[in-house]
C-alpha cells in the first residue's frame, strides 16, 4: 500500500515538474507491454523512479554482496587450510626421514664397533621408508666416517658422521646433518 502511494507521488512530481515539458512515454490503457529489464529501466526513468528507490533492491543487493563476501573468505580458509595439511604432512615425512637415517647411523657404528672391518654399503626397509648406509671411509682403529640417509617419500634426510676412534669406545668428531655428502660416496 505505501509503495503504491510513493509510486503515485512520484508519478505526479512528474508529470507537474520541470520534466513535464518533454515526451512521456505511454503508460495506462492502450500501452505496449515492456519487456525486458532494459523496459523497466525505461519505464521507471520516465516515471521519476530509479531502480535505489524500490524497497526490496537494496535488501538483494545487500544479500549478493554479504554473499561474495562470505564465498571468498570461505574459500581463503579452505585453501589455507589445504595449505596448512599438505606441510604438517611434509614435516611428518621429514621426521621420519630423520628418524630413518639415525637408525641407519647407529645400525653402522654397531656394526664397526663388531667388526672395524665392516664396509657398509647396505639398505634396510621399513614401514615408513628405506634408509642406506654408505660406503664407511677410512680404514683401521682411527679416523673412519659413516653416512647414511633416510628417504620418505620424496623427503630424504642425510647424516654424516665423522670418528676419532673406534675401539674400545667410539669417539664422535662431528654428528651432523648435511644437504650433500662431503666425506662419503655411493660407490
């Protein structure tokens, strides 16, 4: 009912104001139906009224926009979520990559405190991952290095170990993790 009267109050500032003078089209008995929303633009540009004017535009637009809003921050929380999923997955695979290639280290120092003329140059397989041991360096009681690597996956963590002596306890130079090999080789 109080559209209908702002639509009447409306139309009769039109039709006595200063846009009076110029062309209306018709509207009432005998017009052509409009079809289209570019006809009801027209129509209502005629009649004084702007599609800001209707009460229930603005609540729609309101919607659409809360809407766009709501859809981009939902889908920035997914993909930061993805995101965040696929590096503690990664950080588990690195962890146990090392854990792998410790094991392989002190399976290598074992075997060369048994027998100092161990080689190594062995791969074990685990649930988790595949560890190797490389070829000890050195030879004797004194100066000897172990290698060893952990692969998870595509994550692959490596330790080099540099020994003083072996016998009658093993003394550790340096334990340390690397990027590359130095010391050691596949061979």
């Amino acid at each position: 009912m109080i559209h209908n009267q702002l639509f009447a109050a409306k139309r009769w500032r039109a039709s006595t104001g200063p846009a009076a003078a110029r062309p209306a089209e018709p509207f009432g008995r005998g017009a052509q139906p409009l079809k289209g929303l570019p006809a009801v633009a027209k129509r209502a540009k005629a009649e004084g009224l702007s599609l800001m004017n209707r009460p229930g535009y603005i609540f729609l637009l309101s919607v659409i926009m809360v809407g766009a809003i709501a859809v981009a921050t939902l889908s920035s929380l997914l993909m930061i979520g993805v995101g965040s999923m696929q590096i503690g997955f990664t950080v588990r695979q690195s962890e146990q990559a090392r854990s792998l290639s410790q094991t392989c280290v002190e399976r290598a120092l074992r075997s060369l405190w048994e027998d100092t003329a161990y080689a190594g140059n062995e791969e074990f397989t685990f649930d988790e991952g595949v560890c190797d041991i490389l070829r000890i360096g050195g030879s004797g009681n004194e100066n000897r290095s172990v290698c060893a690597e952990g692969r998870v996956g595509p994550t692959v963590r490596r330790y080099e170990i540099l020994l003083d002596r072996v016998l009658p306890s093993i003394q550790v130079a340096t334990w340390r993790e690397v990027d590359q090999f130095t010391v050691c080789s596949y061979q």
